[in-house]
C-alpha cells in the first residue's frame, strides 16, 4: 500500500489559506477518485473539494476550523496505484470543486463506502461556522439544537437563543476571527493605510426615484422582476460615469500610474451571516435598466446563499453598498482594495424639503461618496456625486462651475 498526502490546493485569486468547515470522510472510509472529501471556506466563498486519487482515509491532518496554508497536508490517503512504499508521497496541489451548495444540501451526493462494521455515530448537524464556534465556547451540543437556517442548518440565533449567548466563561465570548470576516478585516486595514481616503456627502430629493419605482413595479412588462431603489442608484451611477470616467479608475502602486477602466464592473456589497461579500456585476455598464436590476438581484441572493464563486467576487473596478436598508441615514464605507471610489445609499425617507418657497413631504436621501485621493480629487469626486444625485431627483440641472 501507497501512503499519498492530499495538499490544500491553490483555489485562485491569490488566495494563501483557507479555513477547514467540516469533513465529508473519516478515518477508514473508502473514497473514490474525485469524492468531495472536506469543505473549506476562503475569503471569497466556500468550496468543496475532491480526492484527486482513490483509496482508503489513513488520516485526517487538520480539524474543522483549522486555517490551513495553502500547500500544507489535508489529508493522507492508502492507495494501491502506485509501489509500496513506508514514507507518504505528495501529489500535485489541485483546484478544487468551487462554490458549495447551501447549507443542508451540499452533502447529499457524497458517499461514503466503510471498509468495516464500525460504531455508530451521530451524523455531524448542519451549522453555520459562527453556530459552530459559539456552541463551542459555551458547551452546547448541536445535536440538540433545532435549526432554523436553510435546509435547517442550525444558526448562531438558534444556540443562542438556548443560552449560548449567557453562559459565557468569565462574563464573556471569545470568538475568532476567521474565513471570510477575518479577510475582509485584513483587506479593510489594507485599505484604510494605504489608499487616503476622503468621503462627501449630499443629501438629495429622491421622490422622481420612488415615483419611477412605483411606476415600474406595475409595469405588466417587468413583473418578472424585482426592481429595488439599488437597481436605479446603480444605474445612476453607470450614467454618471459617462462623464466622469475617472471614478472607475484604480493606482497602480508598482508603477505609480492611474489606470482607468474602459469597462465598468459594478461590486454590490452584500452583508451575510459569515461576513460581508461583494460580488461583481460584469459588464454593468452596457446592461440596460432591466437587465441590471436583474444583475444586482442575483448577485446579491448568490453571495447570500453562498453560491458565489472566487471569480464572481473579484474584479471590481467600483463599489456600491447600502446602509439605508438597515435604516441608517449615511455612512463612510471603506474603499475595496484596488478601487478608486465607493458609493453609499443611506435610508430614504419622508423629510419636509423646500419646493417653489414651500416646504414639502419630499422622498430624501443622503449619498455618501469616499474616493481614493491619490487617483480624484474633491472636485471631480463633488461633481460625479452632484451628477448622480441629480439623475435620482429627475434633474438635467449640472453644478456650476467654481466662482460661479
């Protein structure tokens, strides 16, 4: 028999590591040739992977929640394809499946053939890893927990509301900070120090926005679609940057230039339970409004349901994200890596606004706009906002000139 060592492969985009969810074998199993084996979850998505060779599991070389270096043993496998030999042989380091099914139904096609009778177990319940790790802290079983998630997947409501968020070991959780939440903070402080960020605001009147809204959700053409206030801000910002395509740039550190993109990759950030994810809208700059509000919708429900893949999360070349559905007025979102700007939507709401000398219920928002200093300056950063701002409230009205 061949002792072979599975390595955790190179899943892409520059990826360094990933964090060990849950394996789908044991100790003795048999597995077949490209039999999901584990998942594991990298800053862009989570991810199944499959033996690369046939035999039976010698050894499990990590636990789930391990954060495993890319190229460090996974696993080690006996096999009877090669010479007998004491010593584990490595193989190449393969690409794994890509993105996971949901919760509760990733798991459904693996198999699983023991090689002997063995002990009875109680199959591991479907959990999401924040569940995980705090059932961990506090000692619940999650065997006894009912799930409520997708598929019934048990969530990090469900064990607390068993009192996993009570019994805490000296007055406190400690929870760390791995998988997609752990990355997204290393890119955010990445961010933060390297790009000079600089955020302006301006609050609109958005009632002509809400007006269209309504009007095209009873359009008997588009009740195949969900059209929301995002879609029509993101195709704000499309047109926008007809005229300011410098918004859609990046800084070349290497060789200190500014690269500004001819096409325009729309990232919608997108917040989940494992942490916040932006997948990209490709191409977004020649998707008429339907198309688009297509676009966002299905981008946000894939990053949700955790079917993105790496490529679906990278590539933007300009952000858009949304504080307002939480009801927050506005904010200063941090730029994503590589991007020159990013616009925030904060809540839209009945505000009194003066119309013609009168003061008017009016739909009002305030749009926030931070921007890479490096790349724009405040006046083209002011009058791209101003221009965005004055789509959303039906104006053709362009900001006047300085001094004027």
């Amino acid at each position: 028999m061949t002792i072979r060592e599975f390595r955790l492969p190179d899943l892409g985009e520059g990826l360094t590591d990933a964090e060990l969810l849950s394996w789908a074998v044991t100790v003795g199993d048999t597995v077949a040739l490209n039999q999901v084996i584990a998942e594991v979850e990298t800053a862009k998505a989570a991810v199944e992977l499959p033996s690369p060779f046939a035999g039976v599991v010698a050894e499990l070389l990590a636990e789930p929640g391990d954060v495993v270096p890319v190229g460090a043993p996974l696993i080690r496998v006996s096999t009877t394809d090669h010479a007998d030999t004491d010593a584990p042989q490595s193989d190449p380091v393969l690409v794994g499946y890509g993105p996971s099914a949901p919760p509760g139904t990733r798991r459904a096609h693996r198999r699983r053939t023991p090689t002997a009778p063995t002990l009875p177990t109680a199959p591991r319940p479907d959990a999401t890893p924040a569940a995980r790790r705090l059932a961990g802290a506090t000692g619940i079983d999650l065997t006894t927990v009912h799930g409520s998630g997708p598929d019934g997947a048990v969530t990090r409501a469900d064990v607390e509301a068993l009192g996993g968020g009570a019994a805490e070991a000296d007055d406190e959780i400690r929870v760390p900070i791995r998988g997609i939440r752990r990355r997204t903070a290393d890119s955010m402080v990445r961010s933060a120090f390297t790009a000079p960020h600089v955020t302006v605001f301006l609050t609109a009147d958005v009632t002509a926005t809400v007006d269209l809204l309504d009007g095209l959700r009873a359009s008997a053409e588009l009740t195949d679609i969900t059209v929301t206030p995002l879609a029509l801000v993101a195709k704000a910002m499309l047109v926008a940057l007809r005229t300011h395509p410098e918004l859609n740039s990046s800084w070349d550190e290497r060789r200190q230039e500014i690269v500004t993109w001819r096409r325009v990759h729309l990232g919608i950030a997108v917040a989940t339970d494992r942490g916040l994810l932006v997948p990209t809208v490709r191409d977004a700059h020649a998707l008429d409004l339907p198309a688009l509000a297509r676009a966002v919708s299905a981008a946000a429900e894939s990053a949700r349901a955790y079917t993105s893949t790496p490529a679906d999360l990278s590539g933007g070349t300009i952000t858009l994200t949304n504080v307002g559905v939480f009801g927050v007025d506005a904010g200063t979102p941090i730029l994503p890596p590589g991007q020159a700007a990013i616009l925030c939507l904060g809540a839209i709401s009945r505000r009194p606004w003066v119309v013609d000398d009168r003061v008017v219920p009016r739909w009002v928002t305030t749009l926030g706009l931070s921007f890479d200093h490096r790349v724009v300056d405040g006046e083209q950063a002011s009058r791209y906002l101003a221009d965005v701002a004055a789509l959303l409230s039906g104006s053709t009205a362009r900001p006047s000139p300085p001094g004027g």
